[in-house]
C-alpha cells in the first residue's frame, strides 16, 4: 500500500510517495521525467544495496540511468565531492531537462539537490531517501547544501524536487545508530507543533525502535505531513519554517565543532533540543515534568541527552555563523510547551551560556 501526501507549492507542488518496495516502481517515477535519461547520485554505501534495483526498473521501463557513486560521510559533503557530479554530469552530456535522482540519505540528498540547482541553472530532480533522517525531513521542503569548515549546511539554495519516494524497506538495511539519529527529527515534530503525535511516539517508542512496520508508516507519514504543512506556508523560511530548526543551532555548532561526521547529524540535533530544552526551563516556559518528559524520550530511544564540552565560548563563535541570525542576533527555536515552539531573541548570551554549561558534558 502506498501513502501519497502533497507538497501544496502551486506550479511547484510534489507527491510524496510513502511504501514498502516501491523503490523500483519505475511507473512512480517515469511520469515526472523529462528525458528518457536520468543520472542517480548515491554513495558507497547505499549503491550495493540498492542501485542495482532502481537501475534495472528505469532501464525496464526505457530510462537510461547512469550511476555517480560518492564516498559515505557528512565529511565528504564539500565543494571537493560536489564538482564530482559536475564532473559526471557533464561528461555524460546531461542537459537541462536531464533528471538527478538522490539515493542515499541527507548527506545525498542536500548534495545531489545543490547539484540540481547549479548544473545549467536547473535540472530536474527527484530524491529517494533511503534512512530515516532523509525520509521525515531532509527529503521534503527543497533546502539543499553543502558544509563549510565555518558552518553546516552554509553554502546551498532552496530548490524543490519534483518527487520523493520514501521507501520503508531501506530502513530494513539501516544501521542501529543511524534508526536513532532519524528519531529526532521524528520527535522535533512533535515538540514543535504535534503535541498528540509526542504522545503517540511516547507510546510507541519501542515499536518504532523494533522497526515494527506499521508503526514506522505511522511515524513517516505523520512527520511528512507536519514539514509538507510548514513548507507550503513558509518555503524559504521567513517565519514558521525557522521553527523545523529545534535542536539544529546548538546541534549545528556539535557537528562543526567536534569535526564533521564524528556525531551523526540526529545525535547532535538531539543534545542541542535538550540544551534548548534547557534554556527554555530558565527562561520560565516550560517547566521540570516537560523538561523530564523531552529527556525522557530521547533517552529512551538511545540518543544523547547530553552535548560534548567544547566550551561556551566555542557554541557560541559557532553559533554566530547560524542562518538564523539577524543584524547580529542570534534567534533560537525554543519551547513554550510541548507542541509548541517559537523563534526568539529573548536569551541573553549569559543564560545561553548556563544552559550550554548545565547540558555539556
């Protein structure tokens, strides 16, 4: 059975196709191409999988696909590896109405996305996630990116695919770690907007962690349907979108600062919900049963609750470089409650710093 939601952007707007082995449907796909040629990104480790099917549904089906197979690692989402596909792309003569199809996870997805946006101005493209993480967030809303030493995700464009197919096999063959660090997107929704869905995941916690699939359709599809909202209101993240952000400022300045791909990207987002979590508490909004409770399902699902100590002076230099930053202000995404979140200013850098001190260790 296949859930299919809608990503409402007008002349823009995109399913989102959500199944169990639909990865090499060839027919989800062909109707959104172009050409009769596409080119699928993917890395080491996804291509052993799972390319070998999505080649030979696409070439059944007339497509001729050709492969680009990057290394695996939040390290390698640099300028280096992108110009890989540039390589690719144009040795193979892809034009504009050629379609990149991402395989792989967020680290694809925001590279091969980027991709998209520059080759000719614009290709086409479509992503099929293949972890958790990519599946509820990365996948859905266009933002696409690579790392910079200074900061993550810094160099990159809003740019919407034409497709996703969320295929709820590949977390069959996803790794422990990587099924946890995709949880906290899951919860983020929750917590900012979802209060009914947080209840849900604190009742299902252990169904979702035994891969139960019905309760990861759940899971998938709920989340899906929480970003596809924000998104049509907000695309390019001048208002409500900012709020997808819990966890990611304090999370950001983990991954930068410890060196990319020593923290998973969910780990880190994690620790820095429960340092905002904690900043929130001293501010007077939420109080010590939530804080408990938004601890208490991190820990349950076996993800950090607690950042490594770099120090406060380090967050907040990295800090300093976040999107969200405005005429030199930094603007966090706090909780008011559970399932409600706002972006604000009203943090000083010495309350930042208690947190950071009370939640690093």
């Amino acid at each position: 059975m296949i859930q299919t939601l809608n990503v409402a952007l007008g002349e823009r707007s995109y399913p989102i196709h959500i199944g169990c082995g639909i990865l090499s449907d060839a027919g989800l796909i062909t109707p959104h191409l172009k050409q009769k040629k596409v080119v699928v990104v993917t890395n080491t480790t996804v291509a052993p999988l799972y390319l070998a099917a999505l080649q030979g549904a696409l070439e059944q089906a007339g497509v001729a696909a050709l492969p680009v197979i990057l290394p695996d690692g939040e390290q390698y989402k640099t300028w280096e590896t992108l110009n890989q596909i540039f390589d690719a792309l144009l040795g193979s003569h892809s034009e504009r109405g050629t379609t990149l199809i991402a395989l792989g996870g967020g680290v694809i997805g925001d590279m091969g996305g980027f991709a998209a946006a520059c080759y000719q101005r614009g290709m086409p493209f479509i992503q099929m996630p293949t972890t958790l993480l990519s599946q509820v967030d990365s996948s859905v809303g266009g933002k696409t990116a690579i790392n910079h030493p200074l900061g993550k995700n810094m160099i990159g464009a809003f740019y919407q695919p034409r497709l996703v197919v969320a295929d709820l096999s590949t977390l069959d063959t996803l790794p422990d770690r990587e099924l946890k660090a995709g949880m906290a997107e899951v919860i983020k929704y929750g917590l900012i907007r979802d209060p009914e869905f947080f209840s849900w995941l604190e009742a299902n916690v252990d169904r979702l962690m035994g891969r139960d699939k019905t309760a990861l359709a759940y899971a998938v599809a709920r989340s899906c349907a929480n970003k596809a909202e924000v998104v049509a209101a907000d695309e390019r993240e001048s208002g409500e979108r900012a709020l997808l952000n819990l966890g990611h400022t304090f999370g950001h300045a983990i991954e930068t600062g410890l060196g990319y791909g020593e923290w998973l990207h969910g780990e880190a987002v994690a620790a820095g919900t429960l340092i905002a979590a904690e900043l929130s508490l001293r501010l007077g909004w939420l109080d010590d049963k939530a804080l408990q409770r938004v601890e208490g399902i991190f820990a349950r699902v076996g993800l950090p609750v607690t950042g490594p100590r770099l120090g406060v002076a380090c967050y907040l230099e990295l800090m300093s470089h976040d999107k969200k930053v405005v005429d030199g202000k930094l603007r966090l995404v706090l909780l008011q409650s559970i399932g409600r979140a706002v972006v604000s200013e009203a943090a000083s850098d010495q309350l930042i710093g208690a947190a950071i001190e009370a939640r690093c260790t």
